[in-house]
C-alpha cells in the first residue's frame, strides 16, 4: 500500500541531493512525495515506534499511533517551516491544511525548500 512506500521513505531518509544549508531552521518549503501523502511524527519516540511498525508489516499498530494523535498525515505539496534539520528526519511546522501550525518529523528527502 502507499503508506508502507511512504513510511519506507522515513525509515530509509536518503538525503534527495538537497544540502543541509538549504533546509536550515527558518527555511520554508513543501513536503513532497511521489505517494500523495506523508506521516508525520509528533515526537521522537513516536517517529521510532513508527518505524517498528512499519518494519513489523504492523499497519494496525501504525494506524493506532494515528488515532492516538502521535502521528498525523499531510498531502503531498503542505507548506511547512524547517524548525530543526536532521541527516534523516527534520523536524518541520505545518503552515496550511488541516494540521496548520502541528510540528513534526518527517524523512528529510521528503523536504523541499521553495
């Protein structure tokens, strides 16, 4: 399904030729992704249990993380604020959409600066 792509995509974060400096804290861009949709994490240890479930092939535990309110999705095209840059997640504000002004990490290759 698109979201095991997707969350793949975090678990991997292979940087998308960007450099650090381009998507300092401050810079403003869009979250993009060839699946339409991105998870977004709203801490650490929910973006690693995250990880184990999607590792697992647990979509229930994945989707029980959602209704908890741990983890969120945005479309593909979100406006989003870096707030800090990481080698694999950075960790981003929502600008538009349904989370508008949520904060998260999400797979850095996913984080294109405007």
């Amino acid at each position: 399904s698109s979201w095991t792509v997707i969350v793949l995509g975090l678990a991997i974060g292979c940087g998308g030729g960007s450099t650090q400096k381009t998507k300092g804290p401050g810079a403003v861009g869009r979250i993009e992704a060839p699946a339409g949709h991105v998870f977004v994490a709203v801490d650490s240890a929910a973006n690693d249990e995250l990880q184990k479930y999607v590792t697992a092939g647990d979509r229930t535990g994945a989707n029980l993380l959602v209704a908890a309110g741990r983890v969120f999705t945005v479309e593909s095209g979100t406006k989003i604020r870096v707030i800090s840059p990481g080698i694999y997640y950075t960790e981003v504000r929502i600008l538009d959409g349904s989370h508008k002004d949520k904060s998260g990490l999400v797979a850095e290759e996913w984080v294109h600066i405007d």
